[in-house]
C-alpha cells in the first residue's frame, strides 16, 4: 500500500487531475455548445476573452501544478518502483503530461493563438470558427478523458 508522502503525493495528483477534467468537461458538455450557439463575431470575441482569462493564476496553477505534480510523481515512482500501483501511477502520469498538457500545447493553444489573430467581423473569420468550435472541442474532449482516466488511475493506485 502506497502511504506517507508519497501517499499524500499521489492523493493530490489524483484531486489536481480530477479538478482539470472537470473543468474540460465543463467546456465540452457546455461551454462550446453556448458559444457556437451566437453569432461568429460574438462568439469569436467570448472564445477569445475566456482564452486571456484561462492563463490567469488560478487555472494556471492548477494545471501546470498538475501536470508538476505527475513529473515528480513519476520519478517517485520510477526511483522507489512499490511493489503495487506502479502501472497505474505511471499510466496516470504519461495520460495526463501527454493526454492533457501535451494536448493543450500542441492542439489547443495554437487554435487559440489563431483565433486571436483573426478580426471578428471578417466574413472568413466565420468559416474558421465553425471549424474551430469542431477541431477544439474533439481536442478537448480527448484532454478531458485524458485527465480523468489519470486520475482514475491514480485512485485505483491507492487502493492497491
């Protein structure tokens, strides 16, 4: 049984990935929906707003401490290799650094660097919102069972 420390250790790498899904899912189940719904420019200008709030420090921390919270924990892991709970806590790891954090670096923040760039009220900027809205969410959705598959795991870990 994995205690001490490293108990508390991966007890918060579960609660950080389960607090990043959630607010994925949030985004999936809701949140695109909502801002397909209006008018491009609106949209477009909500998407926008919410992406230069996301990198403030509250979300930030949380994601960012999380994805710290697997790096460390996988080397706890790799150098102390328990004698149960050492897939599930690695599988954790890797889902949620690659599955989650790398996911957002690669796929999503570009979209949102592009979608920044555009002018709202172009009318080429509605066919790439459409776009946006389907290539994003399909990103998120994957980031968000990513985190929460992380999580899983490292509960499931615990238990062991």
């Amino acid at each position: 049984m994995i205690e001490g420390p490293y108990f508390v250790l991966t007890l918060l790498g579960a609660l950080a990935c389960a607090l990043v899904a959630g607010v994925f899912v949030a985004f999936s189940t809701f949140v695109m929906k909502a801002l397909a719904s209006l008018p491009a420019p609106q949209g477009i200008a909500a998407m926008n707003a919410i992406n230069v709030t996301a990198v403030g420090p509250a979300f930030m921390a949380l994601f960012i401490g999380a994805a710290g919270l697997c790096a460390v924990l996988a080397v706890v892991t790799f150098v102390l290799w328990p004698d149960k709970g050492t897939v599930e806590l690695l599988l954790g790891c890797a889902l949620y650094l690659v599955g989650s954090f790398g996911v957002t670096v690669a796929a999503n923040v570009p979209r949102n660097e592009a979608l920044a760039k555009l002018d709202p009220e172009a009318p080429e900027s509605a066919e790439y919102w459409r776009r946006y809205v389907d290539e994003w969410s399909m990103w998120n959705h994957i980031r968000s069972a990513a985190s929460l598959i992380a999580s899983a795991s490292f509960v499931l870990a615990l238990t062991l």
